[in-house]
C-alpha cells in the first residue's frame, strides 16, 4: 500500500499479499524517485486575515523524496530520505511589487550560505505505522533551518482511518481528530492540547487579558486511491479582551504537491534502521521532531545603560502624567527582562533620587529572577531614607502581572526582619496578602510559600501580637481573600471597636457570593439590627450591603426594610437609596426587593419619603454589548451635616468576569465637637479622625491618614494647607501577555501585549469652622499605553504588526457641604476631564541582513470631558474614552 500516487500509495497490488490487513500510513513504493513542490507561507494583519493588507513571507522549494529501507518483517516500519532543493523566498503579498524586500536578493544572499546548505541537507524519517518514530538531522545545523525540515517532515505524518489519537509532531504531543472520506483525509489537531515548553506568561485577571483562538487543519487529497497533495492551514488569533481593536492574526500554510516520479536508488538492505542509517552515513543523529525554542541575539542594540539615558528625562515627576513616560516605561521592562543583575544595580546605585522611584517601580515590575535580586539588594528596610522607594517596590509587587513563590519568599523573609518605619511593615503584610490570592488564582495554594503566608495571616488575627497588628492582617486578609478567614472577620465584625469592625464588614463586602453563607448573613444581620451591642452607622450600612447583594432572603429584606424610618436621621436616607440604586441598577438582588415591596406595610410613604443628604447612586461610564464600565458614589452624613463616609468604586466588566479599578474611601469621625452639635447613637465617644483607603486594580492599599485625634486636627487645621494628599503615585505594569508560538511550518510566532499605566491618586479634606463648610475632593489622573507585538520569525527574514493605543484622563471628584443650618446644603460633582484617544499600527519586513518594509497609519480622537450623574434624576452616560467601535468621520478613520 503507497500513498501520494507514486509518492504516498494508498494501495499497490504488488504488496497486497505480503501487507495483509494494511490500514495504517503513508507507504512509498521501493526503487522510485519522487518529484514533489513545497511551499509554506506566513502572514501576519490586525484581526481580519486579508491578505492583501497583510506582511509576510513565503518559502519555497523542490523535495526529492526516496525510500532507504523498509523492514522485511513488516511494511508500516520504512526509512524514508526527504531533501529540500532550489530554495526559494519571496513576498506572500505580490502587490508588494518594487517595495519588496526580496527583490534582487538570491536564495544564499537570503538565507547565508551556511543555511541554505543546511537546509538543502538530506533529512530522514522513520516511519512506523505512518507516525514518525524518530528524525534524523546533522548535528549543530541551526535550530531556525531544523525547525523548517522539522515542519515539513511533519506532514509525512498521517493515518487513513478516522479516530481521535494523540500525536508528537514539531507543535508538541497533541490531540489529533482524523475524518477519513472517499477523495480525502482530513486531520484536525486540537492546539490548545499541545504539550510544548514554550516561555510564556499571561495576566490573571480575564478583564485585562487576552483572548485567542488556534486551529489547524491538514488536508490529504485523494485521486483514484492515491493521495496527490497536502494542504494544511494553521490560525493564530487573539484581541485584548477590553479593547478589541488590540489585536492580530497570523496564518500559516503549508502545501506539498506531486509531480512526477522516476527511477530511483535501491534500497539499503538490513534487518535494523540504526544500521541503516550507520551504513548511509554516520554523522546522522536522531533529534526531537518537536520544535526547538528559536533564539535571536540583538544585533546592534543598546546596552541597558544607553537604554536608560535615552528615556530617563520622560520618567522624571513632572513628566509622569503623559503617554510618552508610560511608553518608555514599557520599553525599558522589555529590556529589564533580558538585563543581568549586576546591570541592573549599577543603574539603581547611580541614579538620582527624583528619577529612582520610577526606576524602582520598572525594575520590579520586570518580575525576572535577577531583576529581584538586584532590587532587593538595593533597597536597605532598616533605613529611614528610602521609605517612598520601598513603598513604590512593595506596591509594584502587589500589581505584579505573574508573580512567582520566590517573590512571596521574599517579602516573607523581609516581614520577619526589622523595618525602619512601621508603615512599610504593615504595607509588607498588605501586599503578602495581594500575592497570596494570585498565585492561588494561577493554582498555586500549596505552594510552600503561599501555605506559610496563609498560616501568617490566620495566625495574626487569630492571636496577634499587637492590637494595632489586627488592622494589618484585617487589610491583608482584604487581598487574599481567605475562605478560612471569614470566620475570624465575623468575630471583629461583631465583637471588635469601631474602626476595626467597619474594617472587617467592608472585607468581607470583597469575597464571591459563593463565601456569605447563611451563617454570615446570621452575623451580619445581628449588627445591622443591634441585636447584641451598639454600632456605628458606618459598621451597620456595610452589614446592610453585604446582606442585600448577595442573595438576600426574603426576610432578610423585609426586616432591612422595616427598619428604615426607626433609624438615624441620615442613615434612613442612606438605606432608603441604596435600596432604590439596587433597583434602579437592576443588581440580583433587585427580584427579591421588588417581591417584598409587594407588601404594604413595608412599602407606604412614611418610609420611602424620608429627607436627608446622604446617598448611593451607580451608572455607567461606558456601556455595550460584550462589555461596560461602572462607577458608584456612596455619601454617608452624621446628622449634624459632617461627611462620615464618602466611597467612590470604578468596576470594568468584560462578559461575566469583572476587576475592580478603583475604590476611594474617605472616612471622618468625632468632628462634632467642633461645630457643638450632638453625635448620633453609638458614636458619642470617637476620637477625632480623618482618613482616606484606596483599592486600585483588585489591590488593597495602606491607608493614609489625615489627622488622628483632636489635638493633631487642631495642629494640622491651624497649620495645614489644602493641597491634596497622595494615596498612590506612580508606574503600573497592567497587562502583560508573551506568547511564543511553535508554528507547524517550522516558523516561530510570537505574541507580547503590554499595557502600563502613570496613575496619581491624591485625595484632600478641608474644614472651616469660620465658613462651617466642609469639602473633599478626589482626583484621579491617569496616562494608558498599550503595546501589541506579533512576530513571525525563521532567523533571516522577519514580519511583524505593532499597535499601540494611548490615552490621558483624569476623574474627579469634590462633595462641598455647608453645615451653618439645617437641612444642611450639599453640593456633589464629578467630572470627567478631556480626554485625547491615539491609535497607531506599524506592519513590517526585514531581512537579518537589515532591508526592509515598513507601512505606518494611526488615527485619533478626542473625546469630550462630561459630569457625570451622580443621582437617578441625571443618568445620561458620558462618552466613552476607549470606544467599542471608532467614530464615523475623517477623526475616527487610519491615516
């Protein structure tokens, strides 16, 4: 049986007798010489596959395919010689005309000549029931031309019944689906089970990672029992799952057709291949058919130092806030990645301290074993002097895209040592606690590390050290999210003092639905209701949203309900709009609501009238079908007109997963001796406070505080100007995804999307006894890039596409209140600045030898600043910064 008419027989007469019940592969006849053409073509566009937009490249060649040795006691075990001629590369876009690269260029000025004979090198395969049982190459042949025979090679690969089987070929042992019909063999390889070392990383949270899709389908075509042909067409795509028009496909196709065949070389007698393939010739070795990592040195580029001068002036602190410092900082992270320690230090030790904090937070973000080591060499905890510099590393940690265990073993050994400044102690703790949670995320909970910074947090509220410790494990327990902690976050919600209580409450706001369980619910009515002690109406509204956004009985509501109208002047109008914002937002919660109101008693008048300035209100700052961006203001007031709480959230959905971008939290309390006026029920005894809380990206921070206790308010009343204070400053490493794709052909593909941020979040209170006003104000200013990088490579020719989307936007925030009467005036806004939106796509060619091709567009926006409603009677949406689809128009079109 021989298939490939002369070249692959599905059946010969001759073999008939001998190969009884021959179902297996591909099978060549002996004494013949087969004449067949092979091509493999790549190219590479922005998502839509048109070739005629597209770059790449096609290699072409002649193959001489002959049959060496076939096993006398079996016909499906055969040694067969395959040899690549006339090679030939060439433009896959022939519109490319004078532009391209090849023109001119013969195959060994191509390719070296080195490659070319390396290439144009006899390869062999062994053959056992149409499977490839091993591959024979020279040794040292350089792996981007050994990928090529390894590609081709693969093809040989093939069975004629249908069945599903696992298969090692150059993309690795992968799940194979054969489909055999009358006039062809279809094999469908399922990419996704591929087994292949790759290096390669993604970004845990689906809202900022990406999406992909692989197929690959070979077709064997058949004529009168022969197969003539093999067709095969491999797809890679992918988009950012939040801005599609990030995105890119890559398809590779390989063909191999017969043409004619003529006599052949006898084949080598024997009874085992290893003496064969000895006999024929000795420098022959048996290699992997998998393909090989394809490693390419940077010809001609700076050095990280070089690097660093380049770009330093755009990372200094008055240049933080535009797209061009968040560029250079991405930049510089590639280069990081490839930098030794040693490098890396000498840089750190020898910049200037206006510039080292982003240095600090590139260098960590880096995320490599040596970029660690250098970086926690240079940073000195017992030392006082650095303190905003070990801040910046430890938040970068708690950002970190893929952190690993060692860096958790790190900040492990560092919290067991001493520290200069208390705060960064606790700031240690907080970001253990980031890391916990995603590297359990990434199926990494029994990691050594991970098991040991769990115990850590347990252990600390379990039995801590310190009293002031709880509110350092309460915030790392935020973060990690702990399945075991909630009963430990029940005890203080009920049990603990007040800040400390709030604390535990608004953590356990933070786990999945899943986690508040009856019991929960049990605890958490006991607080809203005071069933056991007096709490602040801070601790019970926290209890109340807890209950009813997460599948709250129908008693549940009903008693939240009755309760409204018995409560204190201002928390009345608090829950009386929570209740009408989860209805009006349409949350899960808001059938059972609706069913209760059904009931008279809980829904008249008296109850749904009550005044006050207190308030929640959520709404939506982008909307669309496949995703949408959310922001909610809560404002909570004592009754005599003084802000106690004022939380601003930002949620990103894309499908059902969700990130929570930001949360800022300003709490004040005791302020009511200044203005005489009489705290409410259970806040008669608070000290003096004011501070502020962030979550950005699914991290909790450490808090920063305004004033603590009524001497430091006077102090800093008398003393102090308005000028905002920073809660987080500085340079995020947002998404982060690098694939390295093994094509079937041979080729190497590559996928890198990096996304960064310049993010300032400073937040101020202002109080005058004078004017009896009091006034917040949050501001938030950020710069985005995101890169976006698909290569294909072979190691002398080159095609690429770059995208690059950029953006400034800033949100803010300012609640001014006037307490000089009652009902006390309060005036709300939140605006939403211009926003400037930039796109630019680079494709490209290149030659190792430097020619080559480049085609550049972009195109831009501006999108309108807004206010943004923050009540239900003003709910028109602003525009969207990051739009689903471009503006009609020349300023939404490429250019």
């Amino acid at each position: 049986m021989i298939l490939l008419a002369v070249f692959f027989l599905c059946f010969f007469s001759s073999y008939s007798a001998s190969v009884k019940g021959h179902t297996t592969g591909l099978s060549l006849n002996n004494e013949r010489l087969y004449k067949l053409t092979y091509s493999t073509e790549v190219f590479i566009d922005g998502g839509k596959g048109k070739l005629q937009d597209s770059v790449g490249y096609r290699i072409s060649s002649d193959v001489d395919v002959v049959l060496l040795w076939r096993n006398p006691d079996g016909d499906d075990d055969q040694l067969i010689q395959v040899t690549m001629t006339t090679v030939n590369v060439e433009n896959v876009n022939q519109q490319r005309g004078e532009k391209s690269i090849f023109k001119g260029k013969t195959a060994p000025k191509i390719l070296g000549k080195g490659n070319l004979e390396a290439l144009q090198r006899p390869m062999l395969l062994h053959l056992v029931r149409g499977k490839v049982k091993e591959f024979y190459s020279y040794e040292n042949e350089p792996v981007g031309i050994e990928n090529l025979k390894r590609g081709l090679a693969s093809l040989f690969q093939m069975q004629l019944s249908s069945g599903t089987i696992n298969e090692v070929d150059i993309s690795g042992d992968c799940k194979v689906t054969y489909q055999a019909q009358q006039d062809k063999v279809i094999k469908m390889k399922a990419l996704d089970t591929c087994k292949i070392e790759r290096p390669g990383f993604t970004t845990l949270n689906q809202v900022l990672g990406v999406s992909s899709k692989a197929t690959s389908v070979t077709t064997y075509k058949i004529e009168d029992s022969f197969v003539t042909a093999v067709l095969a067409e491999e797809t890679r795509a992918f988009a950012l799952n939040f801005l599609p028009s990030i995105a890119g496909t890559v398809v590779s196709k390989q063909k191999l057709e017969l043409k004619t065949t003529e006599a052949g070389p006898r084949m080598i007698p024997g009874k085992q291949v290893a003496g064969v393939i000895k006999a024929l010739d000795s420098k022959y070795t048996a290699i992997p058919i998998v393909g090989q990592v394809l490693q390419q040195a940077c010809k001609g580029c700076p050095s990280l130092a070089e690097h660093w001068q380049s770009i330093r002036t755009h990372l200094e602190p008055e240049n933080l806030s535009s797209a061009k410092a968040v560029s250079s900082f991405l930049a510089f992270i590639q280069h990081l990645r490839t930098a030794r320690r040693e490098e890396i230090l000498q840089i750190l030790k020898s910049e200037k301290k206006e510039v080292l904090p982003q240095l600090v937070d590139a260098v960590t973000s880096a995320q490599t074993p040596d970029s660690l080591e250098a970086i926690l060499d240079f940073l000195d905890f017992k030392s006082d002097s650095s303190i905003v510099l070990q801040e910046r590393f430890l938040y970068a940690c708690g950002f970190a895209s893929h952190p690993d265990e060692e860096l958790l073993r790190a900040l492990l050994s560092k919290f067991k040592g001493s520290f200069a400044s208390n705060d960064i102690r606790e700031t240690v703790m907080i970001i253990i606690g980031a890391l916990v949670r995603k590297l359990c995320q990434n199926e990494g909970c029994k990691l050594k590390a991970v098991v040991e910074a769990k115990k850590l947090i347990l252990g600390g509220l379990e039995k801590p050290e310190k009293k002031e410790d709880i509110t350092m494990y309460l915030l790392a327990l935020k973060n990690a999210l702990l399945p075991e902690g909630i009963p430990f976050l029940l005890k203080y919600a009920e049990a603990g003092e007040g800040p400390v209580s709030h604390l535990a409450t608004t953590v356990l706001q933070r786990y999945d639905v899943s986690f508040i369980t009856d019991e929960v619910k049990k605890t958490l009515n006991r607080i809203y209701h005071q069933n056991r002690k007096v709490h602040e109406k801070t601790v019970r509204t926290a209890a109340a949203a807890v209950i009813l956004k997460n599948n709250p009985s129908y008693m549940d509501v009903k008693n939240i309900l009755l309760s409204i109208g018995e409560l204190p002047k201002e928390m009345n109008k608090y829950m009386l709009t929570f209740v009408q914002d989860i209805l009006h937002f349409e949350m899960p919660s808001s059938k059972m609501i609706r069913r209760v109101l059904k009931e008279m008693v809980a829904h008249n008048y008296d109850r749904f009238s009550k005044s006050g300035s207190s308030s929640a209100y959520t709404g939506y700052i982008e909307r669309s079908p496949r995703a949408a961006s959310t922001y909610s203001l809560d404002l909570l007031y004592s009754g005599s007109g003084i802000l106690r709480r004022s939380n601003l959230n930002i949620f990103q959905y894309v499908g059902k997963t969700d990130l929570h971008g930001s949360q800022v939290v300003i709490e004040a309390q005791g302020l009511e001796s200044l203005i005489a006026a009489t705290p409410d029920e259970g806040e008669e005894n608070l000290d003096s406070y004011a501070g502020m809380s962030a979550i950005l990206f699914d991290v909790q921070l450490r808090p920063v505080t305004f004033f603590n206790g009524y001497s430091d308010l006077m102090s800093k009343m008398l003393s102090a100007s308005s000028d905002p204070v920073s809660v987080v400053k500085g340079l995020i490493l947002l998404i982060d995804h690098s694939q390295d794709i093994q094509l079937q052909s041979g080729l190497k593909a590559n996928m890198e999307i990096q996304g960064g941020l310049a993010i300032d979040i400073s937040g101020s209170m202002e109080f005058s006894l004078w004017y009896r006003e009091s006034k917040t104000r949050v501001n938030n200013r950020v710069a985005v890039v995101i890169n976006s990088d698909v290569t294909v490579d072979s190691s002398f020719v080159k095609a690429g596409l770059e995208s690059r989307a950029e953006t400034e936007a800033g949100l803010e925030f300012i609640s001014t209140v006037q307490f000089s009467q009652y009902p006390f005036l309060v005036c709300m806004q939140m605006d939403r600045a211009e926003a400037p939106f930039r796109q630019f796509e680079t494709k490209y060619e290149r030659l190792s030898t430097g020619r080559g091709f480049v085609s550049r567009r972009r195109k831009e926006r501006l999108v309108a600043g807004c206010e943004l409603p923050l009540h239900q009677e003003n709910s028109e949406m602003c525009n969207a910064v990051f739009p689903p689809q471009p503006e009609s128009g020349n300023s939404g079109g490429w250019f």
